[in-house]
C-alpha cells in the first residue's frame, strides 16, 4: 500500500516537473516575435525548420529581429529590405523554396531568400513589396 502511494507521488512530480520544464522550454524566437509585435512562423525546407516573424504580411528570418531588437547587429537581410533591394540574387542571396503549414493543417509553396550571413526574408515581403509599402511599414518601423 504504501509502495503505491509513493510510486503515485513520484509519477505526479515527474508530471508536474515535465510540465514546469515545458513553459520554459519557449523558443527564444518565439518571444522575440510576440515581444515585438509580430507572430512567430516555422517555414519547412528540406530537414530544416526556419524561424521567421510576420508582421501583417511581411516575414522575415526571426534570427534578423533578435539580432536586430537585442544588440543592434545588422543582418544582410535587414540591409537589404530597409535599402529597397527587390531582387534576392542582385542583392547577393539565393532564392529558396519551403513550405509553410497552416494552422489547418494545409501546407502552402514559401519562397525566401537566403543569404551567405544565414539571414532570411520572405520573397513577397523583399520582391512584391519592399520596405516602402503600407503593408512593410510595421517591419520597416522595427529594422530602422
């Protein structure tokens, strides 16, 4: 009897322990993201999963931001959205594809730029939009 009760006892610790280990287990992009306003978003290409931020529809690398918002070191993805570079390979990066799960579980195409720094920005938010258009104003706000 008393065997059951301190294996019953044990197994709530560890449950209750497992989950105090969780709560702290939030990705440091993640809170980078939400501090900041925006919402965190993984992005699948091949076997990696890249953390990016959104702010309305724009997306760039989360490693971009937490370098940026922390210690004011500049990635080449913050240069070149903030110089209106539209073109990820005239601005020396390489064009990707992944994908993007949604929370309904539909994966959608996602084409990003990579650059030689590991830095990352959405095709849409660096070609279609640059750092001048009403739907970048939050991002371009947070990379100035």
């Amino acid at each position: 009897m008393t065997t059951n009760w301190i294996r019953g006892l044990f197994i709530t610790a560890v449950i209750t322990l497992g989950f105090s280990q969780t709560s702290k287990a939030i990705p440091h992009y993640l809170r980078v993201c939400n501090v900041t306003g925006g919402e965190y978003l993984e992005i699948f290409a091949g076997n990696d999963r890249l953390p990016f931020c959104m702010y309305g529809s724009s997306k760039i690398g989360a490693d971009t931001v937490a370098q940026w918002t922390e210690d004011k070191i500049s990635t080449q993805a913050r240069l070149v959205f903030l110089a209106k570079d539209k073109f990820c390979e005239d601005s020396g990066g390489k064009t990707e594809m992944g994908k993007r799960v949604y929370e309904n579980g539909v994966e959608g195409p996602f084409g990003f730029c990579r650059y030689s720094d590991g830095s990352l920005i959405s095709l849409g938010t660096l070609i279609m939009s640059g750092s001048e258009s009403p739907s970048n104003l939050q991002l371009r706000a947070l990379l100035q």
